[in-house]
C-alpha cells in the first residue's frame, strides 16, 4: 500500500515540476522574443548599412521609389526584387503621371514662349523622371549589391560596444529626419506664401488660385476643375518628394561607405605603432581592397543619381540667386525665398561634403602608414600604401566628375560664371511681374 501511495506522489511531483519547467521555459522564451521584438523595432541592434537605410527605403516606397520588396528584413537575405510586385507597379504607376505632367509642361512652354519661367518646370519634372528611372533599374541591384555589402562588413573587426554598433543607424536617421523635416518646412512655407499672400490671383478664391498656379499647365488645354487641380497638387507633391530624395539617398550612402572606412582605420590607428606580423597587414589589405571594389560597384549603381543630384542643384542655385536680385512683393514671399535659398546651397553643399569624404575617408589609411615603426615595416605594408596612394577612391556623376573635396571651388566658381552670364540677360521684376506669367 505505501509503496503505491509515494509511487504516485512521486510521479504527481514530477508532473508538477514539469508543468512548471514548461511554464518558466514559455516565460523566459516569451521574454526574449519580447526583447527580440524591441531591439529589432529599434533598428539600431545589428550595425549593418542594411537595417539602417531600411526606415527611409519604406519612406521612399511611399512616394514610389526603390520598388524593392524585403526592406524591413533582418539580413539582406531577404531582399528581393519581383517586376510582378505592387512596389514595382505603383512605380511605374510614378513614372507614368511624372511623364504626364512633364508632357504638359512642355506644351505650356511651346505655347507661351521659351524663357526661366517656363524653363524651369521643364529642368525640375525632367531631372526627377530620370532619377526615378534610375532608382527603378538601382533596384533591380540593390538585393545583390547590398548582399555584398553584407559580406563586407561581416569581415570587419567588430564593434566594441552597443554605442559603436548603433552609431551608424543613428547618423543615418539623424541625417534624414533633419533634411525631411527641412524639406517640409520649405513646402509649407510655399503654400502659405502662395495661399495667403497671392501677387497674382487667377481666381477669386485664394485656395483655387493657388491651385490653379501648381497646375497651370493642365488648365492651359482644360477648363479648371477642383478635382484636377487636386491631381495637380498631389503630383507637385510626388516631385517636392523625389527632388529631396535624389539629394538625401546620396548623402546616406556615402555616410556608409565612410563608415566602412572608419571602422578599418579605426582598428588600424589603434595597432600601427606596434610591430605587427605580416599576416595582419595582409588583414588590412585585404580588407580595404574588398571596401574599395565595394564602393566601385556601388558608384556603377548610383553614379547616374549622383550626377542628377549635382546638375539639378547647381541650375536651381544660379536660378534662385538669379530670382534674388528682384524686389519681393511681400514679406512672407522673402521669408519663403530665403529659407528656400538657404536650404537648397545648404542641401548641395551637405551632398558634396558627405559624398566627398568617401574619398578623404579612403586616404587616411595612408597618413597612418607614416607612423610604422621601421622593424615592423615589411613588404606588405609597403603593398599596402602603394596601393593607397595609387587608388582614386571616390564617387562619382556618371565619371563625368569624381566627387573631391575641390570639386566645391570648381562648383562654386561655375555658379559665379553662369551667374555672371543671366544677369546680362535678366529682366528686372519680370519673375513676380502678372503680365509676363500670362504671356
């Protein structure tokens, strides 16, 4: 009788304890997938390039650009790119109603004669479908491109703290919140400027003649209509978007690229004063070899953008600063153009430094080379600065152009020339004049 009686009891306590086994198990898997959720939502966990561009790819799949499916992934294996997916459709659904408005600028600008004014949409509708066409075939690479940037950056020393390994997905957000936020300040500023303060109304209601001027080449062959001007709103705001867009997705992966760099440099700033054996400074060599093949591919990927990125912006600096000699005809109108001016030089002048330190990033490695001691010299490291010293490590627009830190006198002294030229030809008051838009 007693045998059976603790038998029992024994397999009841063992039940028990494997109930609570199984309890305690389920809490703490549910904690670290709770855990894993948090970090993962954060994305600044992992330190690759891939999770920290991911925020402002789904923001650009908004606006239809960079139709790649699997940005939100945790690796780059999961990216893909399908020609049957809805990403894909609603971009060449962009590319499309660009086209078409293009079109009608075209025609608005035959009817009404060739000058800035009519010019001007023409450059800006133009300059964004060429880009837009340009991220749809970048999207085509961008799985296999980022794949390898993957295996690039899984061969790099690894981070030594938490702060270090979310640095990189900070400064990309950082740098995307400022320019989007900025961007959209500027677009407000406009509306109000247009909205409240109309120089030239083209009907009585303030709302329908703002409306009327964003879509003035669609109401040049049709009647106005609220809902087309709508339309015509909607599609101003689809190229605001992409103009932006063209300038920040430059910035942020030439902010990566750098990263790469540093993170090799830093590793050897911290090593090259001791006498290392060969076998690290073939590390190094290595290493930097596959960044720089990396950053050629990447400048055959987006070499296109880069150059749209850096024509558009010096036509519409020489263009607002040609608009800056006329009086403004209000005080919200000046407050608008020189916050717009402002911007737009500050927006060019953050592209040309962040995609030029590429370049001054890739050169640091050798300057650090000097500071070898002479026993630990070997023929490695002397393979290492020839190869550094013989490398032309930079971006750049379709090699018409590499990206250097002197490329910003040449722009600049461009814009003083160009600027020169306009205003010769320039006609005081003729870009707030009414009689001169009706033309």
């Amino acid at each position: 009788m007693w045998p059976v009686q603790i038998s029992k009891q024994r397999r009841r306590r063992q039940q028990q304890l494997q109930q609570h086994g199984r309890a305690l198990l389920k809490r703490v898997e549910q904690r670290q997938r709770w855990a894993w959720q948090a970090t993962n939502r954060s994305d600044l966990h992992d330190g690759s390039f891939h999770v920290a561009i991911s925020p402002v790819l789904v923001i650009a799949q908004c606006f239809g650009l960079m139709p790649v499916c699997g940005v939100r992934a945790a690796t780059s294996r999961g990216l893909s790119f399908s020609r049957r997916s809805w990403r894909t459709w609603y971009s060449l659904l962009y590319i499309g109603a660009i086209s078409f408005d293009a079109l009608f600028a075209v025609n608005f600008a035959l009817h009404g004669g060739l000058d800035m004014r009519s010019v001007e949409p023409i450059v800006f509708n133009g300059s964004i479908l060429w880009a837009s066409y340009q991220f749809l075939q970048l999207a085509r690479q961008w799985p296999q491109l980022m794949r390898r940037w993957a295996r690039v950056e899984s061969h790099l020393p690894p981070y030594a703290s938490r702060k270090e390994r979310e640095q990189l997905a900070r400064r990309i957000h950082s740098v995307a919140s400022v320019l989007l936020s900025l961007s959209l300040m500027e677009h407000l500023l406009s509306i109000i400027s247009a909205v409240y303060h109309k120089v030239c109304p083209l009907r009585q209601d303030p709302v329908e003649s703002y409306l009327y001027a964003v879509a003035v080449q669609f109401f040049h062959v049709f009647p106005y209509s609220n809902w087309l001007g709508w339309l015509g709103k909607l599609l101003n705001v689809l190229l605001t978007f992409g103009w932006n867009y063209i300038d920040l997705f430059v910035i942020l992966v030439s902010i990566g690229l750098s990263h790469l760099l540093t993170r090799l440099t830093r590793q050897l700033q911290q090593l090259v004063e001791r006498p290392m054996p060969e076998k690290f400074w073939t590390y190094v060599r290595t290493r930097y070899r596959s960044i720089v093949e990396l950053i050629y591919d990447v400048d055959d990927a987006i070499s296109g953008i880069t150059f749209i990125s850096f024509g558009s912006n010096v036509y519409f600096i020489c263009l607002q600063l040609l608009k800056s000699i006329n009086e403004m005809p209000s005080t919200m109108h000046a407050v608008y153009f020189y916050f717009s001016l402002a911007f737009l030089i500050g927006r060019s002048l953050s592209v040309l430094l962040f995609v030029s330190a590429v370049h001054e990033r890739a050169r640091d490695p050798l300057r650090l080379l000097q500071l070898v001691p002479p026993s630990g010299y070997l023929s490695e490291v002397q393979r290492l600065a020839n190869e550094l010293s013989s490398d032309n490590v930079s971006l750049s627009g379709l090699r018409f152009f590499n990206v250097t830190r002197k490329l910003c006198l040449t722009v600049a002294g461009s814009i003083v020339t160009y600027e020169l030229v306009l205003i010769q030809f320039h006609e005081d008051e003729k870009s707030w004049d009414c009689q001169a838009g009706k033309q």
